[in-house]
C-alpha cells in the first residue's frame, strides 16, 4: 500500500487517497450544495431568461402574421385592380357595340340619302372608340403593373429581403409582356 506525501516529502497522516469530490465523507455537504445550485439556476431561468424569450418569440409571430396579412391585402387590391380593368374593358366594348348599333340605325334611315355621310361618320365614330379603348387599356395596364411592384416589393421586404426596385420593375414588365 502507497502511502500519501505532501510537497516535502513528508507522509501525510490520515489523508485518504484519491480525488476530494469521492470522498464518502463529504457527500452531504456536495448534494447540498448541488441542490442550492440546481434551485437558483430554476429561479434564473423561470423568471428572467424564459420570460424574455417567450416575448421574443410572440413579436417575431405576430410580426409575421402582420406581413402575411399586408401581403394577402395587396394580393386582393391586385386582383381587384385587375377585375376592374377587366370590366372598363367590357364596357368600353358595349359602348363602341352601342354607338356603332345607334350609327347603323341613323345610317339606315339616311341610307338613300347620305350613304358616302354615314360611312364617314362610322369610321370616325369606330376611331373614336379604338382610341378611347386604348387608352382605358393603358391606363389600366398602368395600374395593375402599379400594384404588381407595390405587391412584389412588400412580398420580398416580408421575406426579409431587400426590395431593388429597378429589379421588381424589370420582373413584373418582363412578366406583363409574356
């Protein structure tokens, strides 16, 4: 049997050999000791550190769920923007139908009369139309494609990208034209 010697050389008397931590006499004052630890690092993290990250986590949700909802906002105000477009189309369409109808009908009544008068008449009419039609169409083309960046802009400033806006124009009038 090895006997224990201090730093002299000397025989220590009574020292157990071995690591401190697995002496049997001092486990009461270890488990103790493990025990205050345990409950004051419960008490830490229960009050302070758990707390924090729970409010974090609720923010960045609601955060998201604000962004998903601004996004399915402008998704509606682009279909709706659409759906107009798609109406003043019509209805520029009924109207030429009903002028070139009315023009026909006073065209009949005259026809013996001013047949060269009335053909004029539905081509500068027809014109007319074309024209207004055209720039319904493009003013509407301008809005949808309005709200198409504004839509696509926030949908990548949600995801957390940075919007380039010369970017965003470039896809959505590469996009509109096929």
């Amino acid at each position: 049997m090895a006997e224990n010697t201090n730093a002299l050389g000397e025989v220590a008397v009574g020292a157990p050999p071995g690591m401190p931590q697995l002496d049997i006499g001092t486990f009461d004052n270890q488990v103790f000791w493990l025990l205050i630890t345990l409950v004051a690092i419960y008490f830490v993290l229960s009050r302070v550190a758990l707390p924090r990250i729970a409010a974090i986590l609720a923010e960045r949700q609601g955060t998201i769920t604000n962004d998903i909802a601004a996004a399915e906002d402008l998704k509606a105000k682009a279909e709706a923007a659409e759906a107009a477009y798609d109406k003043a189309l019509a209805d520029a369409r009924a109207e030429a139908q009903r002028i070139a109808g009315e023009t026909k009908a006073a065209i009949q009544a005259d026809l013996d009369v001013a047949i060269e008068k009335a053909d004029a008449d539905i081509a500068a009419k027809a014109a007319e139309s074309e024209k207004a039609i055209a720039e319904i169409r493009a003013g509407a083309m301008d809005a949808v494609a309005e709200v198409a960046k504004d839509t696509a802009q926030e949908i990548v400033a949600a995801m957390g990208g940075k919007a380039d806006a010369k970017a965003v124009a470039a896809a959505v009038d590469s996009r509109m034209k096929g």
